[in-house]
C-alpha cells in the first residue's frame, strides 16, 4: 500500500516538474542523449507551442514580471483565470480553484522575510487545499491533481519558478494544521 501511494505521489509531482521545466527552457540543440535533432524532431518550445495552440496546454503569460497582467484585479492573473474557465468542471469546483489560485499567486508575491504573513498564508493555502479537496469530493484526486495543475502553470517562467522556491524555502520547517469544516471563500 506504501509503495502504490509514494508512486502515486511521485506521479503527481513529475507533471508540475515537467510542466516547469518546460515552461522556463527553450529550443534545445540535442535530445536527452546528446545526438543533434532530425529534420523530423521537434523542439520541445515548438511542441509547447503546438499544444497550446491546439489548447491541449493553455496559452500563458510569459513576461517577466512575477505578478503578470491582472485587468480584472481579483488576485488571479488573466491567463490562470482564463485557464480556469476553461476547465471541464462545476461552477462550484471553478470558484475553489480561483480560490486557490489566488493563493498561489500570494505565495510568488509574498514579503518572505514577514514570518506573521507567510504563517497567514500557509492558513489559506490549507484552506484552499481542504476546499479544493471537498468540492470535488468523492474523488478528492481530482482537486489535488487541479492544485499540482495550478502549481505549475502559474511558475511558468523562471522569475515565478525562482520566486516559488524562494517562497517554498521561507516556509520550509513550519507547520500548520488543516482546518475543519467548510474552508471554501464565499
């Protein structure tokens, strides 16, 4: 039982992992065993562009600014928001993961030298990963596949991927308890 559950961990880790790799490197000149790519290999910036192009990957800010554009200004960047419209599930479903969303873009602009804040922050996010949990409830997989989704997509550069280890370092070593009962925002 160990073992499937730290595969299914492992799992669930790797796509957010290749998803951020992906997203912060470029056009590579040899594949993983150093030969030179054929006339029919595809970069892996041109595979990403296809796929976001074909909408199988959303099509994502890039810039360099960690905050990245927000016209509507609810805490979430434009292009998560619109990714998350996106997403084949409920309403109810949608607005707990722009709750969580809205978490994980606080946690790349967070003051990681303020411990009051970060501690107030690791309530939220334990907030939004109970309610991601309930509203997709009996299959709570789905919501932390969604979360790990939502990870990813949003350190999609490597100024937001830098910034979220940084972040991820700051809170390293704290601890927290999840909350009960009903953590979804109204």
């Amino acid at each position: 039982m160990i073992h499937r559950c730290s595969l299914r961990v492992k799992g669930c880790l790797l796509v957010p992992l290749v998803l951020v790799l992906f997203a912060c490197g470029g056009a590579a000149s040899s594949n993983e065993w150093g030969a030179s790519p054929n006339a029919t290999t595809v970069a892996p910036a041109e595979q990403i562009k296809a796929l976001a192009a074909s909408g199988q990957l959303p099509t994502l800010d890039r810039s360099s600014d960690i905050r990245g554009p927000d016209a509507d200004n609810n805490g979430i960047r434009d292009d998560i928001d619109a990714w998350i419209a996106a997403q084949p599930i409920s309403d109810v479903q949608k607005k707990a993961a722009q709750q969580m969303a809205r978490v994980q873009q606080a946690k790349l602009l967070a003051d990681l030298n303020d411990k009051e804040a970060l501690q107030a922050l690791g309530e939220r996010s334990a907030a939004g990963i109970v309610c991601l949990g309930d509203v997709f409830m009996p299959e709570r997989q789905k919501g932390r596949d969604l979360r790990s989704q939502l990870e990813a997509i949003m350190a999609n550069t490597k100024e937001r991927a830098r910034q979220y280890i940084a972040y991820n370092r700051a809170v390293s070593g704290s601890s927290g308890r999840l909350p009960e009962g009903n953590t979804c925002e109204p």
